[in-house]
C-alpha cells in the first residue's frame, strides 16, 4: 500500500525520516550537539574559533581585554609582535 498522509507536519515528518527538528531540542540536547560537533574538530579550528569568540567579546568589553591582559602580565610590545 503506498500510503502518504496528507497533514504530516513538521515533527511528524522528522520522526518519519528520523531527523532532529528545532522543537526537539532542548538545554542539554543543545549541549550535546555543541560538545560534539567541538569535539570533532581538530585543534587549529577550535583555536581560532576561540581566539574569534573572545575578540567578538573584547569589542564589547574592553574592560575584560585589559583585564586578561594584566592578568597574563602582558606587555605591549609583546602585543605588537605577536601579529
């Protein structure tokens, strides 16, 4: 019998193909996926995801650069040379 329903919706039809939809998703579900998909990655892409993630960061709070900074007793010819 070639039986297609005609009001599936979007969760029915995730459950019928077996993918996640955003309904699904809850706090720890969330987590997971994030904790996999880093998981995944090799050591150069996390470095510069974070290095892209606490620049976006400094931009809004420069107060938490300065404070990393000091707190690494860096100079700043050390940040100069460091590009």
């Amino acid at each position: 019998m070639n039986y297609e329903p005609d009001d599936i919706d979007y969760d029915e039809d995730a459950k019928v193909t077996g993918t996640i939809v955003d309904s699904d998703l809850t706090h720890d579900r969330m987590e997971a996926i994030a904790r996999k998909v880093v998981d995944a990655w090799d050591m150069d892409t996390l470095v510069d995801y974070a290095v892209s993630a606490l620049f976006d960061d400094y931009q809004f709070d420069c107060d938490q650069a300065v404070q990393d900074a000091n707190d690494l007793e860096l100079t700043l010819e050390e940040l100069d040379n460091d590009n």
